[in-house]
C-alpha cells in the first residue's frame, strides 16, 4: 500500500510537471466573457472603445436591476467610493456602451463585451470584487482554503439577489448558516445533534469561529490554532495551570467534536471509553463493569477527576481539586 | 458590570444622534404573543433561548442610510435573557462605530436538588445536624434527600462590545475595539473526600475583557496591518469549599495516617490575562504573484496565589506536610509564536500554485515544581519526610509544550473548462516536551476535482492519504512525574504498551464527493459522501477509527408559489479499542484483554414544502425535521479471563430523538403591515443510562451524594400570533 500511494503521488507530480512545460496559454472565450471584458484589470481590445453609458441606461432594459438603488453598493459608493448610482452598474460590469448597442442581440459579438462576473472563473470573480474589497477580512484570500477550491465570491454572495436578512452582507441564501450549507451539508446535520453550539439558536454563526475569506489558522479557523479559538471565548481554561493535562495543551478536538456530538459538553465519545482511550489504569473500572457504578454514572470520570481542563491546586495532580 | 453598560450607551447616544436624523429613517416591527404547552420541564427545551410566553417583541430595527451618514439598528427579543442589540454607524468609508450587546442563557438542568447552602465566596455548607444524622447512620438518607430544594444549573453569557474603525485615506484603516463578556450562574461539579463523591454547585462568575487595536495599509501591490490584543480573565472566585455530607469535622488522624475530612475544597480557574502582538503582511510579488505572511507572539501569564494544600486541619497540621508548597503562587506563563507564510501563484489563467510554510511554537515557561504528595483529603504518609524522589512521596509539574511546523504546496490546474484538478502536499512535524513522544511527523497528500458544470452537474470528488510517524516513543519518559505512575506504592499504574491516539503512528485515508445537479432554475440536488479512515499504530489503545457519512438534499420550485425541501444525512463514527482488565495486585495478564467498539450512528432528516397560497397576499409554510442519534458501547473478551472481574460486558445503547414540526402561515394586510400564524411542535426524548437512574442519593452508595441534575426529554406545543410593520 506505502509503495502504491507513493507511486501515485510521483505520477501525479510529475504530470502537473508535464502540464506546466506544455506552456499554458489561457483560453480566451468570449462566453466567459474574461477576455473581452472591459474592467480595467484586463486589456482587450473591444474595452477600449467602449464607454460608460450611466445606470438609467442599463435599467432601461435590465428593469428587474432597478432595485440596487436600494442595495448596500449603491448606497455606499457615493461618499465611500465617489461612485454615484449612474455609474454603479459600469463599475463591476464594464463601459457597456457597445454591449447595449448591440440590442439584445447575442449573434452580435458587441453583446459579450459586457463582463458578466456569472460566467468569469472564480479566480477572476474574486479578482474583480478585491478591486474594492482587499484587506479586513480578506488579507488571506489568496491561496486560501476556499480560492484554491475554485470557490467563487459568488458562491455565497449574490449581488442582485441576496437573500439575507442581513443585508450588508449580501448572501445568496437566507442566513450565513444556509450559505455554508450548500457545500459543508453535513455540518447542518451536526448541529442538530443533542449537543450542539446555539448556531440554530441564533447566537453563534459559522463565522464566529471561521473566516471563510482566508486565515492563517487551520480550516479557515479564525485564529492561529485550535486550541486559540476555543479558548478565546472559553478563557477560564486557558491556565498556564499547575497541573496540565496534555491532551488539553495540545489539542481541545482530542475530545471534543465542535459541530456536534450525541454525547454531552460536545464530546467525542462517552464517558467513562473516552478516557479509556489513554489510560488504562489499575484502580479503576478498566472493564466495561455495570454502569451502575458510581465511578461511571453521572459525569463518570470526571465527577472525581472534575478539574480535568488544569488543576492550580497544589494537591490538584490528579485533577480533583 | 453597570458601568460597561452606562459608557457604550452615552457614546452610543452622542454618536448616533445625528446619524439617526440625518434623513428619512425605515423602522420595523415585528411582535406578538405566543403561548407554550406541554411538558417542558427539561432544561432541553430552552438551552440556549429564552421562549416567550405571552407578548414579547421578536425584532426590531432601525435604518438611515443618508447621502453621508449611515445608521442600522437591530434589536431582538428585548428583556428576554437572549437579547441582542447591534448598533452600527457612521460616515460611509470614513468612520464605522459599532455597539454590541448579547444575552446567550445556558440551561444546563432544572433537575438539580441539594440541601448545600451558598454562603459566598464559593463556600457551601449543610446543616451540621444533616452531617451528623448522616455521619452516625445513612439509614434514612433516601427517604430525605429527594425533598432537597431545587437549585438552577445555568450559566448566563452577556457580551458587550464596542468597536470603531477610521479609514483616513482608501488603503489605511485603523481601529479600536473593546469587549466584555460576563459569565455568570452556576454548573454541577464533582467533589471528592477521599474514595466518596459528593455533587456540588460550581458557583460560575467569570468576566473576561478584551482590548485590541490596529492598523491596517492595502494598497495595489502591499498590504501591511499590526494588532495589538490585551485579554484579561478574572473569576470572581477562586475556592470552592463543600461541606461533608457524612462527616461534620475532620476526624482525629488514625495510626495509619487516615483522617476523613468535614469539607473538600477545590480551586476553581484561576485569572490569567495575555498580550498578543500580531502584523500580517502581503505583496504583490509579481504581477502574477502574491506573497502573504503572518507572524503572532503571545504572551500568557497567570499568577494567582495557591491555596493551602488541604482544606483537612488535621492533615495540614502534620509536620511533613508544613512546607509543602515551594512557592506561593505559579508564576505561570506560556509564550506562543506564529509564522506562516504562503506564497500564490497564478502563472496563467488555468493555474494556480500555492507554497506555504507555517510554525507554530507554545513555549510554556511555567517552572516544574517538586511537591510533596497529598493524594487525599482524607490520608497522608506516615513515612519519613524526604526530599528524594519516590513515586508515592512527590510529584512534579510538567509544564507540556509543543511546536508544529508545517510546510506544504498545492497546485490547482483547470484542465478544460468542465474540469480542473488540485493536487497538494503537506508535511507536518510536531515536536513535544514532556510527552512520551520527542515527536511526530506526517506527511499528507492530496487530490481534487471540480468536474463540470457539464449536463449541469458538477461534482467534487477529493482523496487524501496521510502516514504519521512517531519518533523516540519511550512511554517511561515522564511515568514519575504522572498522576498515575508506573510503580506507585504496590500497584501498578499505566500500562506500558498503552499508545495515546495523539501520539500513535497513524494511517489516514480521507475521501470526500460532493456532487450538485441544477438541470432547471426551478430544481437541484446535491449528495455528499465522506469517509475518513484511521489506522493507528497501537497495541493497546485506539486501534482504528472510521467517520462515514452520506447526505442528499434537494429542492424544486415547480411554480413561484410552491417550493419543496427535503434533505437527508446520516453519519457514523467509530473507533476500536483494545485494552486490559488490571487489578491493583500484579495479575497483569493478556488473557483479561477486552475489545471496545464505540459506534455513534446519526439520522438527520428535513423537508418542507413553502407555498404561496394568494399572490403577495398569503403565503404558508410547512415543515419537519427529525434528528435520531443511536450510542452503542460494546466489550467483549476475546481469551478467557482468569477472574470474574475481568468480565467484559457491553453498557446499555443510548438513544435520543429530536422532532419539530413547523407550519405558519403570514397575511400582508398592506405594505406595511404583516399578520403571522404560526404553530411548531417540538418532541424530544432521551435514553441513557449514565442519567436515567441517578437520584440525589441511592442507597448502594451510602456516602455519596448528588445533584440529580438531568436533561430529560419534553414535549411542546407553541402558538404564536405576531405582527411585523415596517414604515
């Protein structure tokens, strides 16, 4: 098996090898419409005889877009950007000069020159929106978990049509939850357990822990590690203790699941087997004994061991005190 | 914590007036009444949320968008333990204020009983004549202890935040920002006297602060931002202190060294409070290039002074345990670095290569302290005092670090249109200090698709392979300093050919699919499937885990008045474990092996239909979702044990089932004003046996005392009738 994946994975290497020496020329594809848009990050040449038409003039045709009067660009540009509202449609879409000119008409070359961000790859997507939107949240866009997946901006915004309640953020589905759901369905899943975080309740959303947008953190996560995220809201555990737990300090998923779990405080499995994992220890009910015992019911090991997380108790060793 | 809300309320006030005036604001309105029925005793019902009964206010909010100035208020559930409040003003792309303040309850049992009274301070005592009743004779015990007054288990989060960001120029941004969280209430503890348990109620007061500020330059080609973040933990106490439910004093000291105590105390989380510095830093390298780094260094101190070693006079009086603590408080501290760096390159369209490197390094600077052993409240040695190091006399702190540094590269090629492929690699290399491990290193490879959209169906099939290893295990290494020691006294401790998952070689195999078919504008689905599995390298220990999954989903639109939902997911975990029945005489024998299989199995289901029944007039909802979790422990042995005590049984399954059925209807009287019905059916029941049978005292455990605390199932009816208007 070892020398099979390491089979694979030279085979692998060398055709990404091989794909690169082909000398890969970018597919220009008026479709896409990425080569022939006339934003002023591409250079081609039908862009350069368009020119901005203004707002009213796309609406003329594109009434069911009247409504991003109301939207939170149209709103904000003005004093944010010095783009007032005739100007809006043009800022992401390109001069669109030819492409009204052309009438509707999709055998007229004119139509594509139009960037329509709906048929752009994702990378050129989020190329176009961190014109204006780089840095805060989206420093670590480039090369992030979700750009190197070919996840688009759009993907979970929808600029015409967002269906959020909270509108400043311009999501395409209901709820941030909802957004994150179209692709991790599984987690929907995961918080409907018996022991949850209160996503569903509304008090927590994906982003308190995750920055979709790009993080130096493991899975998107907020802050450098794991452990850091937690303890940013559970700072009572912090320590430095006296008496540390190892798995503690190294790593708070070592028993704990955080999307959800059967089992209560979000964890792995049950106790008394969860810590029999790592110890099997003399004194105690090592055998899957009646769980009549006292050491077993209730919050089992740690009804005894209850300081688990770090004890600072000078006689605190064995985390009872 | 009166004033954390008097100060953002004034800045609040001075800040937003001209905002909210500065022309034609939109509010919104949506309250009602509802009322609950039922059996909803269970603290389950209302874990995280406070449901009204009778009028509430569901929401509210306030906008101003202005040619200048912006304001956005949305409030929810006023005077209800779950309230909220954000407030965010301004002038657009100059200055961003923002206010925040959040209630989260949290329900941990209403079951809880207990005849402990809450003197302060975290002391708890009985009656004296209770302890001496029960000190003489337990006969009676069961007969009383039910009556005991039901105390609430619950802890209540508020947080309030304030934030304010000015951006002078497009690319410079600086902001400030403040936070209080309160934590307070109360959480069911174990206390110990010796061999004998006793429940407490963990008196919960936390507050924690935060202060950080920064700035921040994005330009076209770099991009440059510095953080600073002060965090302080403060508990408001620092001891818990339980009365004995058997014992009213502590005992004289016996020839053997023996002293049952009259109370236990415990030290509860101590203060703590870090510096973070933190800068990030990105570059256009080239046109095609991008460069991003990171570097972090915290610093995390804890001081807090150490509590006398047992609250057992008798036992502190004794000369061997004078002295006892070296110092008298940690002087803790752990420093963490973070560096990361990835550079991204997108040579041509199709392509996109990312390598990157990261260390991550927690130095725990806290000093290993050598003191002497106090195991129990209840005994001490009788030996002669010594300084040398014996297993049954001293311990020392182990003060466990760890650094990880991780490097790796990932290219991303489009192949064609409908398909593109990522391939990755990663190495990984953990190195610890006083585990039983010097270190781990892992390398992980990895594979993904993105096919499509073609027939309108894309599919994102990935693979990934990784093989751990562990270097210079020796599981003697720290035995001395352990709290269970090999050759403690007589008996025996861990057991040498354990193997912590953490720290076992391991095999992974990791694959995931996920598929989307859109064929119309008015249908798609989705299916997922998802299968990690582990392979440990172990003797005894974890052997193997497994998570498989697999979920669909799917919606179709088949007018714009009617729209249907339904998704399913269900997933599995297990693991397999080996370990060892091990008495406290030396019958150490692979004969009383026992094999554990745990396997959680998780049923989800959701479907809805959402109908338009009179065009902008009258809509419906209907919808019901169910989740079915099933827990199964089983032990068997597989040789023939040499003593009855060995004897492997399996624990009872554990069940719990979540239904909810929703249905509400909205009428839109006009524009402004919306009528809603709504009705929701919740049911909720729970099967285990580690809560089911436990009473605030059985007889089987005379000396033992607890809580009681459950979350049992419920059932509820609710009704609500609301109105949201909006002008």
């Amino acid at each position: 098996m070892k020398k099979t994946i390491h089979w694979i994975a030279s085979v692998m290497a060398v055709l990404t090898v091989l794909l690169f020496s082909r000398g890969i020329e970018p597919r220009v594809s008026a479709q896409e419409g990425e080569a022939v848009s006339t934003a002023p990050s591409t250079e081609q040449p039908a862009a350069k005889t368009a020119e901005f038409v203004g707002a009213e003039t796309c609406i003329a045709c594109h009434a069911d877009r009247a409504s991003f009067k109301d939207n939170i660009h149209a709103r904000a540009w003005p004093a944010a950007k010095g783009i007032d509202f005739s100007k809006s449609c043009e800022t992401c879409h390109g001069p669109g000069s030819l492409h009204g000119g052309a009438a509707g008409d999709k055998g007229n070359a004119d139509f594509f020159t139009i960037k329509n961000p709906k048929t752009l790859s994702s990378k050129n997507v989020a190329k176009l929106c961190l014109e204006c939107h780089q840095g805060g949240n989206r420093f670590h866009w480039d090369g992030g978990s979700h750009d190197s997946r070919d996840v688009s901006c759009l993907s979970c915004h929808s600029l015409h049509h967002a269906k959020s309640k909270e509108e400043k953020f311009l999501l395409a589905k209901t709820t941030e939850m909802e957004t994150c759901y179209q692709c991790h369905s599984v987690k929907k899943a995961q918080f409907q357990r018996s022991s949850h975080m209160p996503l569903h309740e509304g008090k927590l959303t994906c982003t308190s822990c995750h920055n979709p947008h790009g993080s130096v953190g493991p899975t998107l996560l907020k802050q450098a590690s794991v452990n850091e995220n937690c303890l940013s809201c559970h700072a009572e555990k912090k320590g430095p203790f006296l008496w540390e737990h190892a798995p503690v300090r190294e790593n708070c998923l070592n028993c704990h699941t955080p999307h959800g779990s059967k089992h209560e405080k979000l964890l792995k499995t049950k106790r008394p087997r969860l810590c029999q994992q790592c110890h099997i220890i003399t004194r105690h009910p090592s055998t899957a004994s009646t769980p009549s015992s006292i050491t077993l019911v209730g919050r089992s090991c740690t009804e005894c061991h209850s300081q688990i997380h770090g004890s600072n108790h000078p006689a605190g060793v064995r985390f009872q005190r | 914590m009166r004033l954390q809300k008097i100060i953002p309320a004034t800045l609040a006030a001075l800040i937003l007036a001209p905002a909210v005036w500065a022309s034609d604001p939109s509010v919104s309105l949506d309250f009602g009444g509802q009322a609950v029925r039922g059996d909803v005793a269970s603290s389950k019902f209302d874990e995280y949320i406070d449901i009204p009964r009778g009028f509430y206010v569901e929401s509210l909010g306030l906008r101003n968008y202005g040619d200048d100035y912006y304001f956005r208020l949305d409030g929810a559930k006023p005077g209800f333990k779950d309230q909220s409040l954000n407030i965010e003003t301004g002038i657009w792309g100059l200055h961003k204020f923002s206010l925040g303040y959040d209630q989260t309850p949290h329900n941990l049992s209403n079951s809880a009983r207990t005849f402990l009274r809450n003197d302060g301070e975290g002391v708890f005592t009985l009656p004296d004549n209770l302890q001496s009743s029960l000190q003489t004779s337990t006969t009676n015990a069961a007969g009383f202890f039910p009556w005991a007054p039901g105390i609430p288990l619950r802890v209540d989060r508020t947080k309030s935040s304030l934030a304010y960001t000015y951006s002078p120029t497009g690319p410079w941004r600086v902001n400030l920002g403040y936070s209080a969280e309160k934590k307070d209430g109360q959480k069911n503890i174990g206390v110990n006297f010796g061999f004998q348990i006793a429940e407490a109620p963990e008196p919960v007061d936390y507050l924690t602060q935060d202060l950080n500020f920064g700035t921040e330059y994005v330009g076209k080609t770099l991009g440059w931002r510095a953080n600073y973040n002060f965090s302080a933990f403060a508990n408001g106490i620092h001891s818990l202190t339980v009365d004995n439910p058997v014992n009213l004093t502590d005992t004289a000291a016996s020839a053997s060294g023996s002293s049952t105590p009259g109370t236990a105390r415990l030290a509860l989380p101590p203060n703590n409070h870090s510096h973070q510095f933190s800068t990030d830093f990105s570059a256009k390298t080239t046109a095609k290039s991008h460069l991003n780094a990171n570097a972090s260094f915290t610093s995390l101190r804890q001081n807090d002074p150490f509590l006398p070693p047992t609250s057992n006079a008798v036992i502190l009086s004794k000369a061997r345990v004078a002295g006892f603590v070296p110092q008298s408080s940690l002087d803790g501290m752990v420093n963490t670095l973070n560096a990361a760096l990835r550079w991204n390159w997108k040579p041509v369209t199709p392509v996109s290569v990312n390598v990157r490197a990261k260390h991550y390094d927690i130095d725990n600077r806290t000093p290993e302290l050598t003191l002497e052993r106090i195991p129990y409240d209840s005994s001490y040695s009788t030996g002669t005092p010594t300084k040398s190091f014996k297993y049954g006399n001293v311990r020392r702190s182990l003060p466990y670090s760890y650094d990880k540094t991780n490097a790796g590269a990932d290219c991303y090629y489009s192949i064609a249109k409908p398909l593109s492929m990522k391939l990755a690699y990663d190495w990984e290399r953990i190195g610890y200090d006083f585990f039983e491990a010097k270190a781990t290193q892992e390398d992980i490879y990895a594979v993904s698709f993105k096919a499509g959209p073609f027939y309108d169906l894309v599919v994102r099939p990935s693979y990934q392979y990784a093989r751990r290893i562990v270097k210079d295990y020796n599981e003697e290494l720290h035995w001395a300093e352990e709290s269970f020691p090999l050759g403690e006294g007589t008996a025996l401790g861990e057991m040498p050919q354990l193997r912590k998952f953490d720290l076992a070689g391991r095999k992974r195999h990791k694959v995931t699919v996920r598929a989307d078919w859109d064929p119309l504008d008015y249908l798609n689905a989705g299916v997922d499937y998802g299968l990690t599995k582990d392979d440990y390298d172990a003797e005894y220990g974890v052997q193997d885990g497994r998570t498989l999954y697999y979920s669909v989903d799917a919606s179709v639109s088949p007018s714009d008045r009617l729209g249907i939902y339904a998704d399913y997911s269900w997933e599995q975990m297990s693991a397999f474990t080996r370990s060892r029945y091990r008495s406290s005489t030396a019958d150490d024998l692979v004969a009383n092996d026992w094999a554990g299989v745990l396997k959680d199995t998780a049923h989800s289901v959701d479907v809805g239909v959402q109908s338009v029944l009179l065009k902008d007039k009258l809509d419906a909802d209907l919808g019901w979702g169910m989740t079915y979790l099933k827990g199964l422990q089983q032990a068997s042995n597989p040789g023939t044990i040499t003593t009855a005590s060995a004897l492997a049984t399996d624990f009872p399954n554990t069940y719990s089932r979540l239904q909810k059925l929703r249905a509400s209807m909205r009428y839109r009287w006009s524009q402004s004003l919306t009528a809603r019905l709504g009705y929701e059916y919740q049911r909720y029941t729970e099967t285990d046996w580690s809560q089911d049978d436990l009473e605030v005292y059985q007889k089987d455990w005379a000396t033992s005392v607890f809580l009681g605390a459950a979350q049992t199932g419920y059932e509820a009816h609710l009704i609500s009738l609301g109105l949201s208007y909006a002008f």
